[in-house]
C-alpha cells in the first residue's frame, strides 16, 4: 500500500483558535529513499573495483625494490589514496544501512562499559606516539537495549574524532553516567575546539568545521553523520558543546527506557 507522508504544523491562537496546516511530503519522502539506495548500491559497486586495484598495488610495493626508483612514490600515493577511497566506501555503506528503514537495529543488552573499555584501547592504538590520556569511567552499571555494531561505529568515530582533534598529549575523558531521565555518554577533550557557529550543521554527510584540516586527520566526513542516525535508532540524542581552542564535549542522551538494568 502506497504510504502519505503529511507534514502537520499546528499554531494556537487565543483560548481556542487554531491554524493547522498540514503539507503532503510523500514525494520528498520517495526522493529520499531513491538517494540513499542510490548511494548505497553504488558504494557497494564501487567496493570490488577498489579491492582489485589494491590488490595489484600491494603486489607491486612488496616488489617495489625491483622497480624503478622514481615509481616508488607515486606508487605510495596511489595506495595512500586507494586506502582514503576505501574509508570513504565503507563509512558511506554503513551510512546508508544505519540510515535506511530495514536495517531495524537488533535489541540486545549491551554492556556499556565493557564496549567503552575496548573502543579506548583502541583509541589508545590509534593515537601512539601521540601519547594522548584516554580515560574512561563508569559510574553506572546500566547497559543499553539496542544494536551493538551501530553503537560501536558511533562511540568509535566520537573517541576517535576527540584523539584526532587533539594535540599530542591531550586529555580525552570518557564518562558513562546515570541521569533523572536515563544515561548519558559523554566525550569531552582538550584539543582544538570548534567554533559554535559550526555545531547546528556538524552531523550533516561532509560539513567540516575547517575544511584545510581534514586532509591532515584522514577522516571521511561522515564520522557524525554516522552517529547522529545511530543515535535516532536508539531514542538517543546528541549534545555539542565547544569552543575555539578550549576543546570539546559530545554528550549522547539515552531515555530510561532504553537502559538494561544494572546487572545485565
Ligand atoms: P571528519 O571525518 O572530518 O572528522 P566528522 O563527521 O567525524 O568528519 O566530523 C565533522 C567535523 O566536526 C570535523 O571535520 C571537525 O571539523 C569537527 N569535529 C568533530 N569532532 C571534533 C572534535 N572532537 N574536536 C574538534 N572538532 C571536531
């Protein structure tokens, strides 16, 4: 059965007038739904390709002693690039599995803490020399019903962003604590902050606060956008707090009702 989709605004006058004004949305809608599909499939297309040419390029850097010298530097830009291409495929494919209906996330239990310890190891891996302290505390035990990959891919890319957005050395505090109405997570760093003009429009597909900056932390853009649909899937929102050069804070809000109880 084909679906409408009304667009419904209600305005109050006085005691009891009302204006409703009702907009039907049902072909912004399907338009909708077109572009992600479309981005999906053509992400998934472009996968084997992709696989194919990296294969040939590893092959040729094992033997790169035995080619020309002046081959082995654009052959090194090529894999750097090939690998940027490969990030981008990938974030754009889980983009659009997380965004769309039918990826109904799963409900299990979740243990939060123990995901919070694994995803700052690897936080800890990532940012090596860098020597940046990653803390993290629980001061609950509650976990979260909900899917386990999509709220792994969205913790990653927030610790993930807090170590590439921060000098070497930085503070990155994780905290996952118990509030009136649920639980929240959050993410706060000592790095270089974000200009509040930027946060209504940081969870948009490729919005960069400073676009000189990106080339350098290897990110695709889409880090954000990952995790403000992975949130909506699980009743979660998203809070930014930032300013130039004091750091950061990335809060995610879980209702009660998604929260498993402590011993689970
Ligand atoms: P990217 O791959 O560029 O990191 P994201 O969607 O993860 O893409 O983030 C969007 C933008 O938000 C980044 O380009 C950066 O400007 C800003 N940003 C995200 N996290 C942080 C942070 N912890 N500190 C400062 N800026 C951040």
């Amino acid at each position: 059965k084909p679906h409408i989709h009304l667009q419904v605004q209600i305005s109050l006058f006085g005691e009891d007038d009302r204006l409703i004004v009702a907009r039907d949305v049902t072909r912004i809608h399907q338009l909708e739904l077109m572009r992600r599909d479309f981005v999906g499939n053509v992400s998934h297309e472009m996968r084997t390709p992709l696989t194919v040419i990296r294969g040939y390029l590893e092959t040729l850097l094992e033997h790169s002693g035995e080619l020309p010298k002046k081959w082995q530097r654009p052959l090194q830009a090529m894999m750097t690039q090939s690998n940027r291409m490969e990030a981008l495929i990938t974030d754009l494919i889980l983009l659009s599995r997380i965004e769309t209906g039918n990826a109904t996330p799963d409900h299990s239990p979740i243990n939060v803490p123990v995901l919070m310890e694994q995803i700052c190891a690897d936080a800890r891996a990532l940012s090596g020399d860098a020597q940046h302290q990653i803390r993290f505390t629980a001061s609950t035990d509650h976990g979260v019903i909900g899917d386990e990959s999509q709220l792994r891919s969205a913790f990653s890319n927030l610790v993930f962003n807090a170590v590439k957005y921060t000098p070497p050395g930085g503070v990155i505090t994780v905290e996952w604590c118990e509030s009136i109405e649920g639980a929240w997570l959050s993410v706060c760093d000592s790095g270089v902050g974000i200009d509040p003009v930027h946060i209504p429009r940081l969870t948009e597909r490729f919005y960069r606060a400073d676009p000189s900056r990106h080339k350098d932390t290897g990110g695709t853009g889409l880090g954000l956008a990952i995790v403000k649909h992975a949130l909506l899937n699980h009743d979660a929102t998203l809070a930014i707090h930032s300013q130039p050069g004091e750091g950061s804070e990335f809060i995610c809000q879980f209702p009660e009702e998604r929260l498993t109880s402590p011993q689970q």
